[in-house]
C-alpha cells in the first residue's frame, strides 16, 4: 500500500510519445482564439485558451438517431461546432501526461470546483478560478468541452414532418469523443497539446455523470477498436442516464430535466441499465475495451436520486456485484451540492460538509490507477434500508414495479453509517446529510441540511433535543475533539482516502474551532524548589501534577 505524503506526487515531466491520426481526425479542426497565462504551478507556467471546434460526422457510421436528414457538406459528412476551454501547461510536455476532460454541467466546468475547493470557500460550480491549485500541481491538462444545446453547443438540425425544426442533440455525445480523440492523436501544429496526452480521463457531475454513463452504454467510447477515455470519475450522477439520442426542438436540451416534484414519474432518466457493471457487460457485448470507473455518491443522493438503484438495479434488494473495472464511494452525510450561506427559500442551514478532499484523493488514486497500474482503495459504501413513510424519499417509480429504492442507515443522531466517513461526521458537532425543504424546490433539495448540536446538556434540554451535547460528547473539550479529529484523519490517509495536505487543513480546522475553548496549559511550574509537570487529562477535565526535586 502506498503512503501518500501529499498532492503533488505525479512527475510533472514525462517521456511522451507520437500516436498515429487517424483519417476521421483530419477532418476535425481546432481553433484558439485566445490565450492567457494563469500562473505558475511547481515553477511550470500555465495557460488557459479558449476556442472553438468543429467535427464531420459521417451518418452511416454514427450511432445518431436523425443524423441521416442533417444537411451534409460536400465529401457528404454533417459537420458541427462546440466551444471548448483548455487548461495545461504552456509546455504540454511538462504535464503528467493525463488529460481531463471536464464535462460541463449546464454549461458549466465542474472540475475547479471539485478538485481545487478550498475547505470554507467552495468554488462555485462553473468557476475556472484556481483555488487551492491541486489539479494544476498535480500537472493535469483540462478540457472544458460543452456538449448541450444553448450551452455552446451548435448541433446539426433538420426539419420534421410537421415543418418543425429539430437539433440532432446526440452529437453532443460526438463532440466530447471526437475532441478527447484530437487532443491525444492530433500530431499537427494545429493541436496545443500534440504528443503529450498519455492517457484521458473524463469527470462528471449529476447532469454530466449521467451524460459519461449514456456516453458509454451507446457506444461513444470506441473509435475503430480503440478507446477514447480511459478512465471516469462520475459524481452525483446516482442512478440516472441522460436522454440525448432524441433529437428535441430547442431552444433548451431535451436532456434538462429529471425526475422531481411534482413529476417523479419522468421518464428517460431512471432507466435500466441501473448497475455499471451491466453497462460494461453492454461494451463487453460490442467488444469494446473497458475503462476504470469511480462512481461518487452523496448521501442526499440516495434520498432524491434514487442511487441505490446503481447498487441493487431495477428487480429487489440484493447488493450486485461491481466488478474489477469498479470502485463505488459514498461520501457520508453530504449534500448533492457544495453550499455554506442558507437561502431564504430553504427551511433549514444548507450542508455544511466540505467534499473536495475525498474527491481529490479519488482523482489522484484514478490516476495513479491508469497510469501506473496501482490498485485504488476498496469500494466504500453506507449499509442500507427501506425508507420510512414520512421521509420524503423519491422512492421507486410505478415503471420499475419490481424496484425497491434504498436509503442509508443512520446513527440515533441521524449521522450516515460506513462510506467514507470524514472528520466531519466521524468526530461530529451536528447531524448532516438530509434533504432540506421544501423538495419542491431544487436548490434547497440538494443543498442538504446541517442541523448542530446543543452546546450543552441544559441548552439541548430546553430545546427537547435527544441528541448529546458537545459537552456530553467531549467533556475533554477542544483537546479531545482535536485528538478525535486527528485519529479520524489518519485512519483515512492510511486507507487512501483522503491525501496527507487534506488532512493537515482538516485538522487546523478543527484545532481553531470556535466552539470550544481552548483547554488551558499548565505544563510546568516550580515550587519550593521543585519542579511540577502537569498535563492535561482530557478524560477528568482535570491537570494531573507530577513533580520531584530537581
């Protein structure tokens, strides 16, 4: 096992090599129209460049519903055009070889603000703003490639039967595969990023995790026997796929939508296959090489996305089998999104539980799975149960008669048992993880709750909470609520869940936590000539005094 000892592990400098272009690739081209430097990272100057990229789908070759009645050029190919945003080292050759496709959510990079959050400053998702700078030091290259209609996407269209015009939306799929596929083979001068890609890795967020797992049940992820991503982080897709071979009328996606009040019933979302190792079965089918997969969940996730589906698929209870290719976290207690500040829309405090680190890890640990063949952690997954009436779970839909949706098992404080259990939840000052109301509305649905604790057995007795106190919990105080974080901290280190830099911010954190007082110190005094050592006994709140003559 290996023993991190921070982020910046991968080497930033590597032996790269030419990869043939293929005759499909010289058909696509690839324009910058701007560059800007963002800085320095491990003395290795970065830039970000933004452009644009056009494709030529060949309608007999492609897996495209309507493809066929889009206007063709005149070598008979239907071209499209997509925005894009790269992020990389000025010299490509001084990356880590690994490119990171990030697909946006509603037009919206998510990589930044999942990789490179600091822990009480969220990067809001669609912010390219550096933050803490992991993914940079690490020596990642990063390709925003939009893939939605109205969100820079500009798909081939046709005209209906009924004189309607109609986008042919699963190019979106296209253009994620054909970019990915230019980046790394493309050896012209034309390519920012000629030789340097030695492997490609995609990220996902709920829309988006759901467009990696459609991209991949239909087919996009081989290109004449070889494959285009190599590996997929999807996070908070839970059990949804994205409804993009139907071909919509605009001006928004036909893939915009999910199941939600008053709709639970919405279909093309909570589709079969539900388990991804049934989607890997469907490109073993097609003779289709298979990538290396983790999967993310939240815990707000299994109360309004179904996730448990990914789990148990559309027919009982019974756990399935993930298979090699698969790793499976959940995040214990968290929200589906990454808030602080309460709206005024939302009944209660939004989730309070910082998710970047564990996603940095498993970032890193994809990574080092691909490109050194390291074996990641273990799946960690909550333990389970069937929903209680009043909970306000998305239970199963009436379509998936013979589906049982599933939800976490709590502590008697409501706390998530198992999964990846932060600091937060394993050391805690409150309850996290339920959804916030009303479910009507989407925003203070996902945001989750965080409820705290009383400070004292008086406080939370007036307030009829049966939840322990922070002073019946830690009558040590601050010292024991430190150490407990601490232990908490390197057991996940150890197991390669959280990197060594995360758990050092983890445990500052914790250390200037306002809501204790700092324990007094007394280490040493003299009297009558001799000296005394008194430490502090968290367990009786009390200083323990040895001395002799000195």
């Amino acid at each position: 096992m290996n023993r991190f000892i921070g982020w910046a592990l991968l080497p930033l400098t590597m032996t790269v090599s030419a990869w043939s272009t293929g005759a499909s690739a010289e058909l696509n081209t690839l324009t910058v129209t701007n560059t800007t430097p963002i800085g320095s990272y491990k003395a290795v100057p970065y830039v970000r460049m933004e452009g644009f990229f056009t494709g030529q789908l060949d309608p007999g070759a492609e897996n495209i519903p309507d493809l066929d009645k889009a206007a063709r050029g005149t070598n008979g190919r239907v071209p499209y055009k997509t925005r894009f945003i790269l992020i990389a080292p000025k010299d490509p050759r001084q990356s880590n070889g690994t490119l990171l496709m990030d697909i946006p959510n509603r037009g919206l990079p998510i990589s930044h603000a999942f990789y490179n959050s600091p822990r009480t400053r969220p990067l809001k998702v669609g912010s390219l703003d550096p933050g803490v700078g992991f993914l940079e030091e690490q020596g990642f290259m990063i390709a925003a490639a939009q893939w939605e209609l109205g969100q820079g996407m500009e798909t081939p269209t046709f005209t209906d039967a009924e004189g309607k015009t109609r986008y042919v939306e699963a190019t979106g799929f296209a253009a994620v595969r054909d970019l990915a596929q230019y980046l790394r083979d493309h050896t012209g001068p034309e390519n920012p990023l000629s030789g340097a890609v030695r492997r490609t890795l995609a990220v996902g967020y709920s829309q988006t995790a759901r467009f990696l797992k459609s991209f991949m049940l239909n087919g996009f992820n081989t290109v004449r026997g070889q494959q285009v991503i190599n590996g997929f982080h999807l996070v908070g897709g839970a059990a949804g796929q994205l409804p993009l071979m139907a071909s919509g009328t605009g001006p928004g996606s036909v893939a915009s939508s999910t199941p939600a009040p008053p709709n639970l019933e919405h279909r093309g979302v909570h589709e079969a296959p539900f388990p991804y190792a049934e989607v890997l079965a469907k490109m073993q089918s097609r003779n289709e090489p298979l990538p290396r997969i983790m999967v993310t969940h939240f815990t707000t996730d299994y109360l309004g996305g179904r996730a448990s589906l990914t789990r148990t698929g559309a027919q009982g209870v019974a756990e399935l089998a993930l298979g090699p290719e698969i790793r499976m976290y959940d995040i214990a207690g968290a929200a589906h999104l990454n808030l602080r500040e309460r709206s005024p829309d939302c009944a209660e405090l939004p989730g309070q539980l910082d998710w970047s680190p564990p996603l940095r890890a498993q970032i890193y640990g994809l990574n080092r799975w691909l490109a050194h063949g390291d074996e990641p952690p273990t799946t960690a997954v909550m333990p389970l149960r069937k929903p209680e009436a009043d909970e306000g779970v998305f239970i199963e839909p009436r379509y998936l008669p013979n589906a049982t949706v599933l939800v976490p098992q709590t502590t008697a404080d409501g706390n998530p048992i198992g999964g990846i259990q932060l600091p937060d939840v394993a050391v805690p000052l409150g309850t996290h993880g339920r959804q916030n109301s009303p479910l009507t509305n989407s925003v203070c649905r996902l945001a989750g709750t965080y409820k705290a604790f009383a400070n004292s057995k008086a406080e939370r007795e007036a307030k009829n909470d049966a939840r322990q106190s922070l002073e019946e919990r830690y009558p040590g105080g601050l010292a024991q609520y430190v150490g407990a974080v601490r232990e908490a901290s390197d057991k996940l280190v150890a197991a390669r869940l959280l990197l060594p830099n995360d758990a050092a911010v983890i445990v500052n954190a914790a250390a200037d936590d306002k809501l204790f007082s700092p324990t007094p110190t007394l280490p040493i005094f003299r009297s009558r000539g001799n000296l005394y050592n008194c430490p502090y006994d968290a367990t009786t709140g009390q200083f323990q005094c040895i001395g002799g003559n000195k």
